[in-house]
C-alpha cells in the first residue's frame, strides 16, 4: 500500500443513504435470522442491501449512486451495533463507474457514527479515509431510516 503522503489527492463527499426495509420499493432484504433459541434477541441478524444514495435527503433529489453490501447485527451488549461492508457505486458526475469501499462498527443509536474507507477503484483508487454517519430520520414501526454521510479520502 503507498503511504498517505503519495495519495495526494483529498476529497470530501456529502451525500443521503436510504434504507427501505418495507414497502414497494425495499431495498434492504434481511437474509439471515439468528437462531431460535438465541436468547439475544436479533444478534446476528444479517441483511443485505442496494440502498439509493441522494443528494439531498428527500428520496426524489438527485440519484448519485447505490450502496451495495452487507451489514449484520454484531453485538449482544444491547447497544445495537452493526458490522457494515459496503461499496458506495457512484453513477453521475465526475465520479461515475468509481466506488469507495466502507468496513467498519456502526453503533446506529449513537450521534454520529465513524466507520473506514479501506478502499476504492476509478477515481478513488487507493482510497482511505473514512465515514461519518448521522441518522436523520428513523421510523420504528417500518425500520426504515435516512443516515447522512461526510466521507473523507485520499486517493491517487
């Protein structure tokens, strides 16, 4: 891997990760329940994901992209923390056909949550950074969510 200081070039995206567990147009399907017998309740619960990323919040603004991949329930202390890897795919602008690669803890009741950038292609080769995730809309009843993310990379 090449050192932080030949990767010269930095950039900052800001963009809204939707995460639809019910309805018409799910985009969240959870693809592993625990064990019946489980006594901590939904400790690994896996889900799998091709979630719309916007512009801006509301779900019609602009499409940018999709999150693609995988995040489970990794925790049994009770403080709802997922195992997230994730390939953000951009599709518009200067960026399209380039993805960033996220793997990191999300504890999703926190504030703001910070997970690693471990990687990327086109123009994010060589990325490493990370992410800062931020729940701005969270139904209980559908479990659906809206997370605004601020990614920090370099890159080649």
């Amino acid at each position: 891997m090449l050192p932080i200081e030949k990767l010269h070039n930095f950039t900052h995206l800001h963009f809204y990760f939707h995460d639809t567990l019910d309805g018409e147009k799910q985009t969240t399907l959870k693809i592993i329940n625990p064990p019946n017998e489980s006594s901590h309740g939904d400790f690994g619960s896996t889900f799998i994901i091709d979630n719309p990323l916007t512009e801006e919040q509301d779900i019609n603004s602009k499409l940018i992209g999709r999150a693609q991949g995988t995040y489970a329930l990794a925790s049994k202390q009770g403080d709802l923390a997922l195992k997230m890897d994730v390939n953000f795919v951009f599709i518009e602008g200067s960026y399209k056909g380039s993805t960033l690669s996220l793997l990191g803890r999300n504890v999703i009741v926190d504030e703001v949550r910070e997970m690693a950038i471990v990687g990327g292609t086109g123009a994010f080769r060589f990325a490493k950074g990370y992410a800062l995730a931020k729940t701005v809309l969270y139904d209980p009843a559908s479990q659906n969510a809206i997370e605004e993310f601020d990614v920090s990379i370099y890159h080649l």
